[in-house]
C-alpha cells in the first residue's frame, strides 16, 4: 500500500511540473463541512451532510498555497497559466484516503475527482506504479487487486478484484458487499482548482526572486 503521508515528487499545474518547489513551499489545508449540536441530556452529537448514495462517506475540500519563489524561468510559465481564469488542474501527486458504506445492493461507487496518473505522466521520470489506487475491505482487509482499464464497462471481474474506469471517476466491486461494509480506498486526485479571491501581498526584498504566493481553491470536478 502507498503511504498516506508525504509527498514523493513535486506538484503539476495545467500540465506544468513545477520542477524546483520543495515540499516546503507548497501548504494544503483540508476542509469537511461538519458540526457538532449539544444534546439535551449534556452529550454532543456529530453532524454532518449526508453523502451521495455513490460517494464517499466524508468528503473533504482541499485549497493549495504554492510559493514560486525558487522556480526561476517555470515562474514565467506558471503566471500565464494564471492569466486565464479557472478552472485549472492541480495534482500534488500524494495519496488521499476515502471511505465508503457499502449499502447491500450497490457494487459501483463514484471518485470525487479524476485520479492524475490517468491523465498526466508523472514529474522527474517517477515511476506510475508510485501513484496507483489501492483498495480494501474492512480496516484489516487484504488489498483488493487493482484493475485500470479504458474497457470498464465490459470489465470481467473476479471476487477479489476493484476496477477503475481510467479518464472517469467510477469504480466498482464484483459483486456488492454485505450492508455496512467498509471500502477503503487510497488515490492520487487531479483537483480542479480556482485561484482565491483573497488579496495576495508582496514584499520585494529579493530583486532576483518573485515573492508571490497562490492560494487555490477546490471546485467541483466535472
């Protein structure tokens, strides 16, 4: 299983690697849409909204500081990116986890975004076997085996299997889980991002390097 921590390479924008940004230029933050409501008798309940029949059970809403001070010529390329208005693609080429309640009859599930080694080749010759989904069972389950195909629909697959439809967001099982089962998968996202509508600063203490920074906001993915 790929880890579920770290970053392995650096960051792509509208098809742009950002060769030169060091992980430590670059900030995520998650957001979940969730509450909590104090009951009558003093305990206090979680709430959240509740998930599409296909979709994950907690979704997460990602914005994406890059700084470019260290991308000497890329900076130019990066601002004319920047130059059109959203939505742009963005993949930090890190896994993210995701949850999912089987129901007792649905064997298909759908992604919240494309997965980026679908449609993009990674960075500094990283190998695509980096950035492959995995899937499991329960918490303790095997990993399932993978499959990526152009041919989902027609797919065969066996009782240990999990496909994904490569270029679109849908994945499913052989046959559908028992109700209350536990997917759990690991996926690198391509987000689709708009630029933040916050003002963006500059101090000019270094004549050589661009101080600015990006703030990007996720988007639903079509």
């Amino acid at each position: 299983m790929p880890p579920a921590a770290g970053a392995s390479t650096v960051p792509t924008l509208d098809g742009l690697h950002l060769i030169g940004a060091s992980a430590e230029s670059w900030e995520i933050l998650e957001t979940e849409l969730v509450g909590t409501i104090r009951m009558a008798n003093g305990a206090t309940r979680e709430q959240r909204l509740a998930p599409d029949p296909d979709g994950p059970v907690i979704r997460r809403w990602y914005t994406i500081t890059l700084d470019y001070r260290h991308l000497g010529s890329l900076a130019d390329q990066l601002e004319a990116r920047l130059a059109f208005p959203g939505p742009h693609t963005l993949t930090v080429w890190k896994h993210v986890t995701l949850g999912y309640l089987a129901d007792g009859t649905r064997n298909e599930w759908r992604l919240p975004w494309p997965q980026a080694p679908h449609l993009l080749t990674p960075p500094a010759g990283a190998p695509l076997s980096r950035f492959a989904p995995t899937a499991r069972l329960t918490w303790e389950g095997p990993d399932l085996t993978v499959q990526e195909t152009d041919t989902y629909d027609t797919a065969v697959l066996t009782e240990t299997a999990c496909c994904f439809e490569k270029s679109g967001r849908r994945f499913k099982l052989n046959t559908a889980p028992p109700a209350g089962t536990r997917l759990i998968l690991q996926v690198v996202p391509l987000f689709h991002m708009v630029t933040a509508t916050e003002d963006q600063s500059r101090r000019y203490r270094d004549c050589l390097r661009e101080p600015r920074r990006i703030t990007l906001v996720e988007t639903e993915a079509p």
